[in-house]
C-alpha cells in the first residue's frame, strides 16, 4: 500500500532518534540478559534480537526512503558481517520498501519530461520497484517503444540534506549490533554518492560512458537513455527485462548458469576498476539482472567512480602478488596505496594481512572454489572475542580505496547470494599487470 513520505527535517530527525533509542535499549538489555544464560542460549537470543532490531530498521528506512533507506542498503551487501537471518531481513530494501501513491510521482513526471504523461501511450501506476531516491515504473512511448521510466520522490533534495544532517546517531546503533568501528569515512562517501545520484542527468552520462564501453560485448547489456523524454529528475530507459537476483539465486536455475553468471558479475566488476577505470560501485544486488545465455543486466548507473590510474595501477600490483602467492610483498604494496597502521603510523603487520590473504588465496589459487555463506570470506572477522576485527579497524584507508573496497565487498555478498563456483584465478588472471617489453624489443604475452 502506498506509504506518505516523510519530508520534514524536524519529523524525519524524531523518526529516526526515536528508532535509535529503541535499538539502542533492546541492544543493551540483550547484552545484559546473555551475562546470566549459557552459550548456545545466550547465541539464540542475540541472533533473535538482531532479526527483531533489523525488522524494526527495515520497515522504517523503507517508509523514509533517501539517504536513511540507503544506510540500509549499504549494511544489506555486507554478507558475513550481520547474521544471515539479519541479511536477509534487510535485504528486503532492494526491492521491496513500500511505494509513494502514484499522484504524487506523477506531478513529478508533468513538471519534468515534455509533454509530462501525454509522452507514453501507457504508463503502469504500480512501480517496478521502490527504491532509496525514487521508483520504477513499466511505460510505452507513443511510438511503440518499451521503455521503463525513473521517477524521483517529491522533496527528495530536501529530503537528503535532513537526512545526511542527522544520520550519525541512527548508523551508530545500527553498527553497534557488531562492532564499534569509524562511521566518519563511510559516511563521507555516502554522502558524496548520493548527492550525485539525485542529479538523472548525471547518471545518463554515466549511461552513455558505460555503453561506449560494452558496446561490442554482448555478454553485458546497459539499457540506453531516451533524452527527449529525460530530464533532472525523471530518467527514462529502454526497456531490457532479466532474471531477478532472487529468482537466480534459487534453484530453479542449474549450477552451471549461477556460475557463468557469476564470473560475468566479477568480470564487470573488475574491468571497470583496472581497465576502463570507471566502476560501478553500488553493488545492490537489485542493479543487476541475468539471462539464460549467460548475459549480465546492469541497471543503474548512479553510482559510479573514477578510478585514479595510480590507484588502478597499485591495484593490479596487489593482485599480482596475490595470484603470485607473493604476501611478503603485500605490506609496502598496501602503503604505496596509503593503507598503514593508524597506531603506529608504520606499514599493515604481516600477522594483520595473512588471515585475510589465505582467504584470498583459496579463491584465486588452482583449485575450483565456491563462493558460499559457510566459507564467507568475513566469517574470519567475528571470532569470539573480536581481537581480529579491532585489528582491521586501526588500519587506515584513503576514501578512495574506501570505496572500492565497499564495492568490491558487496560483489563479494552477492557471489555468495549466487553460491557460484570455479576457477576463479582465470578470471582474476585476465586483469594481471601487463607484462614488461622482452630484453629484445619485443611483447611478451599476458601471463595467465
């Protein structure tokens, strides 16, 4: 049932530090309560009050949209960080908040493509979907074409500034549910990515860039922009349907197709880091669709990031030497990106490094290697007591690096959601540094 959206600084800031303090007082009388029961009690409760806390999150970031319902978003790609009953509570999200009435987005629609709803022939009045800034909807230009078209919530602007004003306190409690970490970087960069994805015409130069880049690669679809009925706020795109994340995940479909669409999703992923330079970087699995031959859908080029060609070119030495089994070098190959010891102000230990890097290494080493929750690359994180956790929270990341590390970690969740498998040093292996010129003049091939 459409939702009325809150638009208010005022009201927005008591909705969500009325949520705080609810997930704040349930979250220290669980912590409380655990001190008298035993282990595998004590693990059943919390687990209980995590689902109740993220339901409770859940139904009011997805009534708030914005940059509240983003937050949510944000943690729901986290797989392994959260319990999975918590993941999968807050992934809902993706694709399921609940939608602003119809006459509301269509005064949007009149004030911003030409000729307002005499544009499309039909224009369905239940959305596609209902996401953090607007909604989806199906339509049909006057010429036949199918199209789908992207709507902005009314206020959304002002909506973003009250929320980015007083979104602290609400991720505070939200993050409290695991660990105490710095929220500042993240926040910083949220703030940054959704401000450019208030601006539609924005996002259809991404689009543009995007599609130049794939253009002769049937193997990824980006719908195009229909610019004479675009505008500021409203987006309309051509219409390329694809299987569901949801549905692809199921087993409806065979383990081979999961796994074919797997290496497409990490192949995109990493084409647009270390090649085109140009990264899709909000990996919501609701971005992204599949089709039966293998193809991989992308929908939403909002959030993209430029990757400096130096960063690009430190990322490729890091996965040499992790295709290379070269962890020795990992320490200075990190400090050259700016990653250190924010204690110390000295190089990331090895003993800090070599957890993570054996995980790494069981992906890209020569045996087949499937991405699962139960082999979650995070589970090494949320040993009993946190030591390990508290360690990785004192490195120190460039925003940058920041980014695409949230990137690449979603990516991560969602080969997980897929459980795809395979050699996966093949793919990872085409994006290896390119090789220097032979003593003779000469090229020497790709090394795979």
């Amino acid at each position: 049932m459409p939702r009325t959206l809150t638009t208010s600084p005022l009201g927005r800031l008591l909705r969500m530090g009325t949520l705080a303090t609810r997930v704040s007082t349930s979250l220290a009388a669980q912590q409380a309560m655990s001190f008298w029961l035993s282990d595998p009690i004590a693990n059943a409760r919390r687990t209980e009050s995590f689902v109740l806390n993220a339901m409770r999150v859940t139904e009011a970031l997805g009534e708030m949209k914005g940059a509240a319902m983003k937050v949510g978003q944000m943690l729901s790609v986290h797989e392994g960080l959260l319990p999975p009953e918590v993941c999968a509570v807050l992934r809902t999200l993706q694709r399921d908040a609940p939608p602003v009435s119809f006459a509301r987005m269509r005064a949007v629609i009149d004030a911003e493509v030409p000729g307002g709803m005499a544009c499309f022939r039909h224009l369905d009045r239940t959305p596609l979907a209902a996401a953090s800034i607007g909604q989806v909807y199906r339509a049909q230009l006057q010429d036949g074409r199918d199209v789908v078209v992207k709507v902005q919530y009314p206020d959304i602007d002002r909506i973003v500034a009250a929320d980015l004003k007083n979104l602290k306190k609400l991720f505070g409690s939200l993050i409290a549910m695991v660990v105490d970490i710095d929220f500042e970087p993240l926040w910083l960069e949220l703030r940054e990515r959704l401000l450019e994805e208030l601006n539609y015409r924005q996002e259809a130069a991404n689009i543009a860039r995007m599609r130049s880049y794939y253009a002769d690669d049937p193997t990824v679809q980006i719908p195009g922009v229909v610019e004479r009925a675009s505008g500021q706020r409203v987006l309309v795109l051509d219409y390329v349907p694809g299987i569901a994340p949801e549905d692809a995940c199921s087993s409806s479909y065979s383990q081979a197709l999961r796994n074919r669409w797997g290496e497409q999703l990490l192949s995109f992923t990493l084409r647009g880091l270390l090649e085109h330079q140009f990264l899709h970087a909000d990996p919501n699995f609701g971005n992204f669709a599949f089709r039966e031959d293998g193809t991989l859908v992308v929908y939403d080029q909002g959030c993209v990031k430029d990757v400096p060609e130096p960063l690009a070119r430190g990322c490729r030495k890091l996965l040499d030497a992790c295709l290379e089994q070269r962890l020795a070098d990992l320490p200075d190959l990190l400090h050259a990106l700016g990653v250190y010891d924010r204690s110390t102000g000295q190089r990331v230990p090895q003993a800090v490094i070599a957890p993570l890097a054996e995980q790494v290494l069981q992906i890209v080493g020569p045996e087949p290697f499937q991405f699962s929750r139960s082999n979650d690359l995070y589970s090494l994180l949320l040993d009993r007591n946190g030591s390990y956790l508290r360690e990785l929270t004192r490195l120190e990341l460039p925003p940058d690096l920041m980014f695409i590390n949230r990137t690449l970690s979603g990516v991560y969740g969602n080969l997980c959601q897929l459980e795809a498998q395979g050699h996966w040093s093949h793919v990872i292996g085409s994006f290896r540094s390119p090789s220097p010129p032979a003593a003779n003049g000469t090229m020497r091939g790709p090394r795979l």
